[in-house]
C-alpha cells in the first residue's frame, strides 16, 4: 500500500472513530448518571455512605474524550489537508511556474486592452 492507499484508510477510520467515541461517552455518561440515582435512592438514614458521590469522580473522563473527539478532523478535512500539500508541491514545480508566469502576462495584456 503506497501513502495515498493508507490517506483513504485513515480518513474513513477517522469518520467511525468519532461515531464510536460519542457513542461509546454517550452511554458512559447514562451509566454514571444512573450508577449515582440509584446509588442516591439506596441510601437510607440508617446507611448514609454516600455512595452516589462516587460517580462525580469518574464522571469527568467522558467529558474529556468528547472533547478530544472535538479536535479530530473529519475525512473530509483529512482529503483538503492532503490535496493542499500535493497543491503547494505541483504549484513549486518550474513547469507549473512557466505556466502561472504565461498566464499572469495574459491577463494582464487582456486588462490593458480592457482599460484603453
């Protein structure tokens, strides 16, 4: 598999791997929510343990994983990112330069005439 072959894999797994986590947060934060009611409706006043407080500690890490799946790019992103490196190579190129140059001289030769 060359670069490009692995560039489609890594953007197509980017795309599950954000569904997975929100999912997969989504579901921590339900279990921790309902860990601490139940924990809260078990507790009686002759057994005040203050079980429920337990979910606060851990309810955190879910938090902190939606935020990193916030910062990873989509596929879509992933594909502009790699056609902009490839861009910037091809536009480097003395060939692409000679072009831009003929080019440049056109339109301004066509705006000169434009003007009179």
């Amino acid at each position: 598999m060359n670069n490009l072959s692995w560039l489609i894999y890594f953007a197509e797994v980017v795309n599950n791997f954000n569904a997975f986590i929100g999912i997969s947060c989504g579901l921590a934060i339900l279990c921790i929510l309902f860990y601490m009611l139940f924990s809260a409706i078990e507790e009686t006043s002759m057994n005040p343990k203050g079980k429920w407080k337990k979910g606060l500690r851990y309810i955190w890490i879910p938090f902190l994983f939606l935020g990193i799946s916030c910062f990873i790019p989509s596929g879509n992103t992933i594909y502009m990112l790699a056609a902009s490196e490839v861009g910037e190579q091809v536009i480097k190129t003395p060939e692409a330069k000679e072009v831009f140059d003929s080019l440049k001289a056109r339109i301004l030769d066509e705006l000169k005439v434009e003007t009179k």
